[in-house]
C-alpha cells in the first residue's frame, strides 16, 4: 500500500478551440423530399390528363 502513495493523477477538462457543430442537414432533405412527393402526387391526381398510365 505504501508504493500507492506517491502516485497521483491530475486530470484537466478544458474547453474545445471550436464550437460543437450539430449537423441537422439530413432531417431538412427528408422533409423536402417528402413534401415534393406530396405535391407530385397532387399534381398527377389534379391532372391526369398530363400522365397518362
């Protein structure tokens, strides 16, 4: 126990040189994507005589 002793740690916490960036682009491209599927759909059920199946 006596060699334990002489041991000792020091931990420092400093803050980063650059701010956390949260990256939210994928959750933005999802809802435009679906919002342009949802005006496709619009657009072909208000006029079908432009897509004809």
């Amino acid at each position: 126990m006596s060699t334990l002793v002489g041991v000792s740690g020091c931990i420092q916490v400093q803050a980063p040189d650059k701010p956390i960036e949260i990256n939210l682009n994928v959750k933005i491209q999802q809802e435009v994507v679906v919002r342009l599927q949802q005006d496709a759909k619009d657009l072909i059920q208000n006029n079908p005589e432009l897509f004809p199946q």
